[in-house]
C-alpha cells in the first residue's frame, strides 16, 4: 500500500524551542574542526540538535548547516533521506515498526493493526496526548527476535499483543511519573 | 580508438566513449533520461538499456554506463532491451499524471516521447498516485513536482555542474522530491536551463508558460546579444512576439547551456512602449516623411558647416550590418568617423585588449574548461559574462587553481584564491606576476634585448601590498601547463591587457597550451573595433557638439545616457544640436529627446551578424516579421476586424537600411563578409573566429607601473561595474529580470566603511537624485579597501550618484 506524502508530514503537536546550550555547540564545534571535511559529520550534528530539540526543527537544520557550511538544502537533503531524523515534531516515544521480510513472516501485520488501535493513529501520526508517534522502518538486524520494534531507538520482540500493551503501559507509567522529559 | 558495430553499422570512436554517445554518432538515439552529455552518466533511468551481442560484454546493458570497446556487436532492438525498456518507462509512468494536454513541457517532452516510442501508450496501473507540493521558485522556473521521474539531471546540474546549493534532492523513495528546502527564488544565474534540461515538464518556462506549443512556434537559431560571449540561442516566437529563448548547443561557446540574462532578454522586443512609429519633433510621422527630412536636413546642415558639422554614435549591440554601413557612411560623406561607445575609458581599455589579441593567442569559452590554472585579472565574469562563470566551474572540478586579482570582491561558483588589488594597482600587479615568472624560474629563457628589458621593470615595478603572493602565484604560471588568461575591459586600465598579453607569450613557452580571453563591454564591441574603428572617442565629440562645430548628431541604436557618466552635461551638449537624429528599438532617455525619429527592428526581426569577444563572426536569423502582436491588439481576443495592407506595428526597419538610405540608399542587407575580410585583410567564414592582424608585445611601460599613483593607499576610487541584472541595456527592460534585480547598493571594505562612517544595512538618499535614488551599504572585507563598488544600472541618476560619490572621495 501506498502511503501518500502528507500522512508522514501531519503536524501534530507544536514545537517547543530549546535553548542548546553553549558547551554542546563549542562540542560540536571542536569535532567538526577535527575532522578533513565538516561534511563527514553532518549526521552527528544533526543527530546532537535532534537530540536536543526532540526533532531536527527548521531553527536546528540552520543551525546545523551554520556550522557544518552547508546550505540549508543540503543538510535537508541529507536530514529527509534518514529514518531516524524528525523533520517534524515527534511524540516522546517514537515507534519504529520494523515491516521487512522475517519480522512480516512473524506477524508485523498483527503488531502494527494492535498498535493502530490501540493509540488511535496511523503511520505517520502522533497520539493525540503527544506521548506516541508510529513510524514504519525497514530490517533493523533483530530478525532473530521477530516480529521486532524500535521504542526511541531500543529494540523489543519477539513482541505479542500482550507484550506490546505492556510495554506501552510501561512507558505510559513512566510519562506519568515524569511529565516533560524526554528520553 | 576502438571500432564497434551497432545495429549492424560499425563506428569507430576514441577511447572512453560510451556505447550511447558512439551511437549518436551513426544517428542514433538511444532512449535517455539521465544521461546528458554535460552531466555524464550515473545509470539512475535504466531506459537507455542495449543488447550486446558479441564482444567483451553480453546480455543487456546499460548504454550510458559502458564504454565502447573493441568489437562490440550492439543491438538497440534486442528484443529483451526493447521489453526492459518498456518496463522501464511503465514504472516511471507510475506515479506520472496522464495529463500531458494541460502539461507545458508537451510537444517538446523527452517523457511523452520515450513512453509512446517505448510501445506504453496504455496505463495498466490504476492505483493512487504519490503526489507532492508544489513550490514556488520565482519568476523563471516553475515547478510541478508530480511529473518526475527521478533522473536526477535536476539537482546534478544545480549543484555539480553550476556550482549553487539552493536546490536539490530530498526524501527517499517514493518521496523523493527536487526542490529547494523552502519556496524561494533560485539563488543561480543559471536556473532557466532546468527547463532545457528535466526531460519531463517539472521545470518549465515560467513567463512563457502555456504560450504555445513547440509545434506552435516559428524558431530560429540565434545569438545572445546580451554579453560579449555571444552564446547560442534557439529563438521561439509565436503571435509576433519572441517569448522564449533556449540554449543552443554551441561546442567552442556555450557548450549546452546559457544563463538567466540571456534566456529571460527577450521582453524589450515586444514592450507595449516600443518605439514603432516615425516621430518628426516627437509627432507622429510616415517612415518615408521622416527619412526625407533627415536626409534633406542633414544635408543643409552639411552645406553650411561642412561633413565635419555632422557626428554619427553607433553602439556595441547594433549587428556589423548596421556598423559597416555607418563606417561606409562616414567613408562615403566624410561625416565624422563613428564613435561606438560613448564610455572612453572603456573603449580605451577595449582598443588595447584588441590589439593584443592575434589568431594564435585567442582562446574560445568552452576551451577555458580544459585549462589547468585560470588567472583572472579585473574581471567579473558573473557580472560581465556569466557563463564564463561556468566554464571556470567546469576547470575548477577538473583540479584547476583558479585566480582572480580584482578591486571588487569577485564571487565565482567555485573555489577560487582571490587577491584584492586596488583598480590602480591592476597592472602593476601583472608586472608583479611577470617577475614571479621570470624571476627564479628556469623555463623561460630571454634572449639579452629581454634580459635588459626585465631588469628595468624590475627595478621600476612600485611595491604594492599583494607583491609577494602575485610573484609567488608569477612563478606557479611557469608550471602550469594549460594556462588561460582572462582579462577583463571595463575596470582595469589600459596597460592591464597587453601586459596580460605579455605574460601570457612568456609563459606561452613553458607550457602545452595557453591563451587569452577578453570578456568585451557589449555583445558586438568587437565588430564595432573591426568595422568601425573603435578608437574614436567619445569625448572630443561631445566637445565639438558643445563647442557648436558639430551641429548634427545620428545616433543609431545607443542610449548615450546609460554609458556616459555625466548626464547633465550630455543633455546641455544634445540640446544645443542643430539636428538630434536618433534610431532605435527601445524607448531611453535619448529617444524622447530626438528631433527625429527612426523605429528599428530589433535582432528577432532583422537578424543579422555579431562578432563575439573572441571574435568568432555568429548570425541570428530573422525570427519573425515584426508588428504589434496580436495578443495585445487583440487583448486576448480576435485581433480587431479592420482591413489593412500593412501590419500594425510593422513600421520599423533594420537601423542598416536608414544608415544605408543616408550612403547608398541600397535595399539589400550588405554582405559583411567581404567588409570584414577588407578590414581584416582574411577570410572569414560564419561561426569560425576573425583573426586580427598580430598584435605586438611590447614590454610594460615603465613609467605607469613605476610611478603610478603612489599615495593612493588613503585615497577612495568609485568603480561601477555591470551586474548580472540591471545593467544590460535591451535585457533591462525585461520585468521577469527586475524581479531578481537587487537593491541598489555600494559594497565597500569594512575598513573603508568605517572611516566613512557607515555599517552594513545603511541606506544613502543620494541627494538631488531624479528619480530618487537610495543606496544600501554592504560590506565584503573581499573588496579592496578604498574602492566604494556600485553596479552599472539602467535608469537610475548617475549624476547625482557620481556628484555624491566625487564630494565623498574629495573629503
Ligand atoms: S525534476 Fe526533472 S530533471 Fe529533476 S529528477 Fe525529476 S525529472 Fe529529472
Ligand atoms: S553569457 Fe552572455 S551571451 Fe551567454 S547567454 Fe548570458 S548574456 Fe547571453
Ligand atoms: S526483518 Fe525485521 S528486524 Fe529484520
Ligand atoms: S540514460 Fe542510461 S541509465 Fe539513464
């Protein structure tokens, strides 16, 4: 199935603009002068202010380009062409549903229709309390423990339905415990 | 040189020469999205797939991507290379709109071509499609991202070949998307040639979107009259009005592409304030009433004062057709000898670089990609010759060092060393790389008469602050071994072009191959140097008109305005004229001041023959006949009913046939060919370079390089040089072309700023400016301090600007 362009894109909840901080920008400052050429470290940058910031906003891809002297396009160009940078805002548990070969032999389908309904959202969109975003990713190499899943870049599986409700109970608790951070 | 055969045809091609390009060579056209010879080939389409039958490689290949090789046996009609093309093209057709009626790219659609060659011509797929978000790009460029089909030709011309980082690709799979991170104007001077280039209608031509059909058109192969380079153009015109230019492949000028000056020019032709009828005393008069009068007038004139009492002004963008006959005309009536620029300064510098210039120093555009070290010496080649620009790219990505020695802070789409030299200091600075040349270096060998000669120069050449990195940058010329000179003729001196001249002739004898190049002030300054005899100054005429000996002034196609810098003066001198006569295609401030008036045919009517900065003789055909179109006598509808036996709006004629009219009154276009081999004492044929006769090389002389002036380093110098936009005459009045015309500003060395008081973002009201001219200050610490850097601009008050300028540089 075809997923059309804007359910990738639908902007769900507002950003909200963090100051980073001087000493990681000095950081990044000092890698990228350590290396031939600033390019090489496009990812990291990237990945430092996503880090920060929660996605990689329009304010951090200038950023980052300032400081890798790239054009804005062109850190764009690198920034759409991985899954795991948010050109959007996010919830505060990305769900990556691995949907290649052995994770679909073991049932992904099953897992991504439970997820579906049990956050109320599709690919591309995040839960209406801000805590879910359900992203579809290819093989992430934990064929071994199919179907698998990405939880803000840990893996889970094999995973069930019940195991997965446990597992969104889980973070469901710990949002609870400590509302606004992220991680 | 391998020999292959294809479909049953052999040819043989040299070494590295891929199986697509070999077959063009037998006229074949094998299907292709991706390839383009500019580009290279990357095999991203996979619609360029060939049988190979026998030899080295077997089974289907990509034709793009193998090298042809020796007894290769091709088959563009293998049966399985015809099915995968077919395949090919089905899966690209997936996502593309079935809707090529409203599409502007169709008719001319690589696309729409390959899918009904390819045998497609029925979708199967009846799935939704991915869809995107268009953007917009500006004035030039539109954007309809749904039609493509992933070639990448886009972005690898963006960004590879032009250099500019503001478009490209993003997203991955079917999301992938060519565009600009958001909707904005293209920061490249070179965008339109998306349009040439995306084999579908992605990009197309925006201010002659949904015109017409290519079928549609009347075209015609042209020139660009808008540089000194004189690339190449296929002319589209439909309705009586040229509303399109695209690149035409040129291999010794512009190669496959032109720039955004050229491409978005053409307005001024169809302006509704063209000048198109004859005006007696700014009324309206018949062609014939007004020519009678010019001839009767200006002969009574002559009768009393003599051929001296009358002055003739041509211009660098009139065809040689219109200035061999006002050199005829001087030569027949005794008049004045034309004078075709009424910027000395300028045709000073013009006249020297000419003289320098012979049949073996002169290199063409496109050789420039294939040198090894550029040296750059007060030129701009953005401004003054924008795809120049490209071809230093072009050397740049070979591993060419290119260097520019310049007063303005010079910015190339390349990486370039760039050393700031005040405009003094130009030619002192080439001694300077003349003595790093010569100095410790073994390769070029002087005979005792040079040996003394560069002593002198030596001992006489004044320190100037770059002396040391010019000398160091002298003596890497000498390893070089595809040198190329670039020279430019409106900001450096007299002396800058034959001391490049010289330079070049020593290095000459180190190195494989070198050459010079002269970016020229207008499109046709060269053949106004051939025919007209260039020398003549502007000046010493003005100062004849205002002393009452020339009491009569025929001005042909030259807004005197627009290149003389006092305005106020040149308008005093006009008004004492006895007779102003004036011919012209455009409206200026010189046309509303004749007395008569003659409307011209402009290139697309006229056509005619142009001499580019090479000296390479190029003809534009005519394109249309000429007349008011009839989308505007119309206004969107039928044309008015009205019964006529001439065309409305088809008044004007060539500029040579009233020059004529006034000699020999001969009808027929002159041949120039036999003109400029008289002039030139060579033959010469279409397309191929005139060669001038050889020039000297005499050594520097001393005395400007050694005492030149010295205590300059306090003092301010104003230097208005051409811009990509704003400071072309006819490509002024294009509004597509305003749009991306920048604030009018100065730029200025942050040192310079600061002793005259001004920060970055400051806006000057030039005082007593009409109409009221505002300056923004930026600051580029690239620029020489010193120098106060403002564009040339058409329309604006010189005067008052200059007068502000002089009161700044007097303190
Ligand atoms: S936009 Fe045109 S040139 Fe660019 S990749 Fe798509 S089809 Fe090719
Ligand atoms: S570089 Fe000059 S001649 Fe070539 S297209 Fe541009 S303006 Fe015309
Ligand atoms: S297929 Fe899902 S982890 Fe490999
Ligand atoms: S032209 Fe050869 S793969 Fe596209």
């Amino acid at each position: 199935m075809l997923r059309p362009r804007g359910a990738f894109f639908e902007r769900t909840i507002e950003p909200l603009e963090l100051h980073v901080s001087e000493a990681l920008i000095e950081k990044l400052k000092n890698e990228i002068a350590a290396v031939e050429h600033p390019r090489e470290l496009a990812v990291d940058v990237m990945m430092a202010l996503q880090d920060h910031h929660g996605y990689l906003s329009d304010a951090a891809r200038d950023q980052a380009a300032e400081l890798l002297g790239m054009s804005a396009l062109e850190v764009d160009e690198l920034a759409t062409f991985y899954t795991f940078i948010f050109r959007e805002p996010v919830g505060r548990y990305v769900i990556h549903v691995c949907d290649s070969l052995i994770c679909w032999m073991a049932g992904e389908e099953n897992i991504v229709d439970h997820l579906r309904q049990q956050l109320q959202i599709d690919f591309g969109q995040t839960t209406a309390d801000g805590l879910f975003t359900l992203l579809p990713v290819c093989c992430i190499g934990y064929c071994d423990r199919a179907p698998a899943i990405l939880v803000n870049r840990r893996v889970h599986g094999p995973l069930t339905n019940s195991r997965l409700d446990e597992l969104l109970q889980k973070y469901r608790a710990e949002a609870a415990e400590k509302p606004g951070s992220n991680v | 040189m391998p020999t292959l055969t294809i479909d049953n045809r052999p040819v043989t091609v040299p070494d590295g020469t891929k199986v697509i390009t070999a077959a063009e060579q037998l006229g074949i056209m094998i299907p292709r999205f991706c390839y383009h010879p500019a580009l290279g080939s990357v095999g991203a389409c996979r619609v360029c797939a060939v049988g190979f039958k026998e030899g080295p490689i077997k089974g289907v290949e990509m034709s793009c991507m193998v090298d042809a090789q020796e007894g290769m046996v091709v088959a563009t009609d293998d049966p399985d290379a015809v099915d995968l093309r077919k395949h090919v093209i089905e899966l690209l057709m997936l996502h593309h709109p079935h809707d090529c009626p409203v599409c502007d790219e169709g008719g001319h659609c690589l696309l729409q071509d390959m899918t009904i060659s390819g045998g497609h011509g029925r979708r199967r797929y009846a799935g939704a499609k991915r869809t995107h978000l268009d953007q917009d790009l500006g004035p030039l460029v539109q954007h309809e991202m749904n039609r493509c089909i992933q070639c990448y030709r886009c972005s690898r011309f963006y960004q590879q070949f032009c250099g500019y980082r503001d478009l490209g690709v993003t997203g991955i799979g079917t999301r992938v998307y060519f565009g600009r991170s958001e909707p904005g104007t293209l920061e490249s001077p070179f965008s339109g040639n998306l349009t040439d280039i995306c084999p579908t209608g992605v990009y197309t031509d925006k201010p002659s979107r949904f015109y017409g059909r290519r079928w549609d058109y009347e075209r015609a192969p042209s020139v660009c009259i808008h540089c000194s380079l004189g690339c190449s153009l296929t002319v589209s015109a439909r309705y009586r009005k040229a509303v399109r230019h695209e690149a035409r492949f040129n291999a010794q000028v512009n190669g496959h592409f032109i720039c955004d000056r050229g491409r978005y020019a053409y307005a001024y032709a169809s302006q509704p304030e063209r000048p198109r009828d004859a005006l007696i005393a700014g009324r309206p008069a018949t062609l014939a009433q007004a020519a009678t009068q010019m001839s009767e007038r200006l002969a009574a004139i002559e009768k009393g004062t003599g051929p001296d009492g009358i002055a003739l002004m041509g211009s660098a963008r009139s065809s040689l057709e219109t200035q061999a006959l006002l050199a005829r005309l001087h030569s027949e009536k005794g008049w004045r000898t034309p004078c075709f620029s009424a910027d000395d300064a300028a045709t000073r510098v013009v006249s020297s670089a000419l003289n320098t210039l012979n049949a073996t120093n002169t290199i063409a555009l496109t050789e420039i990609e294939g040198a090894d070290t550029v040296l750059l010496v007060g030129a701009d080649p953005i401004g003054e010759a924008p795809m120049l620009a490209l071809a230093l790219r072009q050397a740049q990505r070979d591993g060419s060092r290119i260097i520019t020695v310049d007063p303005r802070p010079v910015t190339l789409p390349c990486a370039h060393d760039h050393i700031a030299v005040s405009g003094d200091d130009l030619a002192t600075a080439v001694a300077h790389l003349i003595i790093g040349a010569l100095e410790p270096s073994r390769e070029i060998a002087l005979d005792a008469d040079q040996q003394d000669r560069f002593k002198t120069l030596k001992q006489e050449t004044r320190d100037i602050p770059a002396a040391a990195e010019l000398r160091a940058i002298g003596h890497a010329l000498t390893t070089a071994w595809r040198p190329a000179f670039v020279c430019g003729t409106t900001v450096p001196d007299p002396d800058v072009p034959p001391l490049m001249g010289l330079l070049q002739a020593l290095v000459q004898t180190s190195c494989m191959w070198s050459g010079l190049f002269f970016p020229l002030p207008g499109a046709n300054t060269f053949g106004a140097h051939c025919l007209g005899g260039s020398d003549a100054l502007f000046e010493p005429l003005l100062a004849a008109v205002e002393a009452g000996q020339v009491k009569a002034l025929v001005v042909v196609e030259n807004d005197l305005f627009s290149e003389y810098p006092d305005q106020q003066r040149l308008a005093a001198a006009l008004e004492s004229l006895e007779l102003l006569v004036v011919m012209d295609c455009v409206p200026s401030a010189i046309t509303a001041r004749a007395d008569i008036f003659l409307p011209t045919q402009t290139i697309y009517e006229a056509g005619g023959h142009y001499l580019n900065n090479e000296g390479r003789l190029q003809v534009a055909t005519p394109v249309i006949a000429g007349g008011l179109s009839i989308m505007d006598t119309g206004g969107g509808n039928h044309p008015p009913r009205e019964f006529r036996e001439d065309i409305p709006g088809g008044t004007p004629r060539p500029a040579w046939q009233y020059v004529a009219g006034l000699a020999t009154g001969e009808t027929d276009p002159p041949d120039v060919k036999p003109l400029l081999d008289e002039a030139l004492t060579a033959g010469v044929a279409d397309g191929e370079r005139v060669s001038l006769p050889s020039a000297s090389r005499e050594w520097p002389s001393i005395e400007r390089i050694g005492a030149g002036p010295e205590g300059d380093a306090g003092g301010l110098t104003l230097i208005e040089s051409a811009a990509t936009f704003g400071s072309e005459p006819l490509a002024a009045f294009s509004t597509v072309l305003a749009e991306l015309t920048p604030l009018f500003g100065v730029t200025v060395h942050s040192e310079t700023a600061q002793r005259l008081g001004w920060r970055a973002g400051d806006r000057i009201v030039i005082p007593d400016s009409a109409p009221a001219l505002e300056v923004v200050v930026t600051l580029d610490d690239r620029a020489a301090p010193g120098v106060l850097l403002v564009p040339r601009r058409i329309g604006i008050d010189r005067t008052a600007l200059r007068r502000y300028m002089a009161h700044l540089l007097a303190e």
